[in-house]
C-alpha cells in the first residue's frame, strides 16, 4: 500500500532568497549610469542580462534546498 503523502509546506526560510531578484532591479543607484561598457553595450543594457541571471540563479538555488527527495 503506498504511503499517503504528506501536505505541502512551503514555509521554507530558503524562500527569502526569491525576493533579491525583484528587489534589486529597484536599485535603480546600480544602473544610473552609461559606463562601463562591455562589449559597446551601456551598464544598463548588460546589467539587465545580469538581473536575469540572478533571478535564475536564485530561483535554483531555492528549488535544490527545497525540493524533496523521491526517496
């Protein structure tokens, strides 16, 4: 017979890290500015490519530390 499962709980501390994502875009003291440029691209430009990574980042991170084991 298999054994019932248990309810979500999704009240994991490691769920805080998934509020850096939305806040630091807000920041907006990191991308007032045109220099550095990598590449010919402006700070915003590139430093919106970085936003991106750490919201995907951040999002894996807290799907490892708070998933399951299938065990």
């Amino acid at each position: 017979m298999a054994e019932p499962e248990r309810p979500r709980s999704d009240r994991s501390p490691w769920n805080w890290l998934l509020v850096v994502p939305f806040v630091v875009p807000l920041l907006t003291f990191l991308y007032n500015d045109v220099e550095p440029r990598i590449g010919g691209f402006p700070l915003f430009y590139w430093l919106q490519f970085a936003f991106i990574l750490l919201g995907v980042t951040t999002t894996t991170i807290v799907y490892q530390m708070t998933k399951r084991s299938r065990s």
